[in-house]
C-alpha cells in the first residue's frame, strides 16, 4: 500500500520536532482524524485533540476517546463548508486520502 497523501497530522507533529514527551501538547484539527492520524496522537501521547468539524469525515474520535485522549469537537460551520467545498471541487484525492472508491 501506498500513502500517496501527507496526512497533515501526522505532518503537524513532524514539524513539533522529536521531544520526549508530548505531554500537555494539543493537536488542532479541520476535521477529525483518520486512523493513521488518530494512531500518531495515540503513539506520541497527546492528550487533547481538537476538531473543527466531523460531519464531513467521523474520522476516529472514539478510538480517541477510548483512549483517554480529550476530544474537544468545535462542530464549527466555516469548517465544515470548508471541508465539503474541499471535498466537492477534489472528490477523486478525498475518496483516495480516506481509502474510497471514487463514485
Ligand atoms: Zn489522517
């Protein structure tokens, strides 16, 4: 399998840099995370996410949860038409970014 995509959370705590803990660290997020995300801010001990919108894309909020992690989901209009506008104009790169057949 080939991740075409950057996933930008996964980009986001790249650019953090290493350090030893994550501890007190929050991840800020347009839309929920995917799994490959979700599992980065679960493996690098974050304790806080916080989504803009997730009525486009549930990502994994549960597992987040179920996890111990704080989600904080913001359900914030200009995110979620942000994210549909994105959605609508690169439809084939969102159905393969979330692992989709095209329609
Ligand atoms: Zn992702």
């Amino acid at each position: 399998m080939v991740i075409r995509r950057h996933m930008l959370k996964i980009d986001a705590l790249r650019n953090v840099g290493r350090r030893s803990s994550y501890a007190g660290a929050t991840l800020y997020s347009t839309l929920a995370p995917c799994a490959l995300c979700a599992g980065a801010a679960i493996q690098c001990g974050i304790q806080r996410v916080v989504v803009g919108e997730s009525e486009n894309f549930a990502g994994e909020l549960q597992l987040l949860k179920d996890r111990g992690i704080e989600v904080v989901l913001i359900d914030d209009p200009e995110a979620t038409a942000l994210m549909k506008n994105f959605i609508t104009q690169n439809s084939q790169l969102w159905h393969e970014d979330i692992g989709i057949e095209s329609p």
